[in-house]
C-alpha cells in the first residue's frame, strides 16, 4: 500500500481547485438568472476574440474534445447567441457569428466573471498570483507535446 495522499498531489489539489472553482462560478451565473454555462461562456469568448477560428482550433482552446464543442454550438444556436451559416468560400465549413444577444449576454455576464474571480483570488497577493502563473507555465511547457521547449 503507497503512503502517498492524494492532498498531497499537487496535480490532485490542481484538478480540485478547478473543480470547485468552476462549480462556485456556475452557481454564481445560474443564481444570477443568466442562461449560460461555463461552456458555452468560454466558447463564445473565443468566437468573440478570434472570429475566423477553425471548430478544431476552438475545441484545442477550450479543451474540449470536437462532438462536445459541436453540442455547445447547437445549444448556443438554440438559445439565439449564434447564428451557423454556410461558408461560400469553402462549402466544407460554416461560419459562425455571435448575435446580438449571444454579444449581449457576454457583456452581461463579464461583471459577474471577475467577481467570481476577485472572490476565488481574495487574500492573494498579485505577485503570489504572477509566481503561480509562472508556475503554472512551465509546469505546462515541461509535458506540453506540442511544445519546442520539451524536445
């Protein structure tokens, strides 16, 4: 039997972190009337930032793998935050735009994001918050496949 604790594990305590975080803030936007998700949020953020981004490139951004993404959009498409349309230019893709709504309820919810943000990062100093950032970095560079710094 190992002697290892799993609150021991920093990648444990990692994963936990995010977990709960995640939950807190889905709490915080549902009790908030707002009809979004986490997801769906991080989703049109991204749309929002890179307009012309492949649902391959989304689905790497955001961590999700290609079927949950596309589920994501057929639910931001239901709920009127994302109109899918044929692109002309190569009929192999669709284009996808925020609507107003889809733009409107980012503008709503962002308040409501750097609150749940402010609340997890409370008694945090900004330089513990840079040093774990960096932390974070090269924990990320050192098993990141994709990364030169690894070869």
């Amino acid at each position: 039997m190992s002697s290892e604790r799993l609150g021991n594990i920093i990648f444990y305590s990692l994963e936990k972190a995010i977990k709960i975080y995640r939950q807190f803030a889905q709490r915080n936007i549902t009790g908030a009337n707002f009809d979004i998700t986490i997801d769906q949020w991080l989703v049109l953020k991204t749309l929002e930032e890179s307009p012309t981004i492949t649902q391959q490139q989304l689905a790497v951004k955001v961590f999700k793998d290609l079927a949950s993404v596309s589920r994501i959009f057929d639910l931001l498409i239901e709920k009127g935050f994302l109109i899918r349309e044929p692109d002309l230019a190569d009929r192999r893709r669709c284009k996808l735009t925020i609507t107003k709504d889809g733009l409107g309820i980012l503008d709503s919810v962002q308040p409501l994001i750097h609150s749940n943000r402010a609340a997890a990062l409370s008694g945090i100093s900004k330089a513990d918050i840079r040093k774990l950032q960096e932390i974070l970095e090269r924990l990320i560079a050192n098993t990141d496949l994709n990364s030169s710094e690894t070869r």
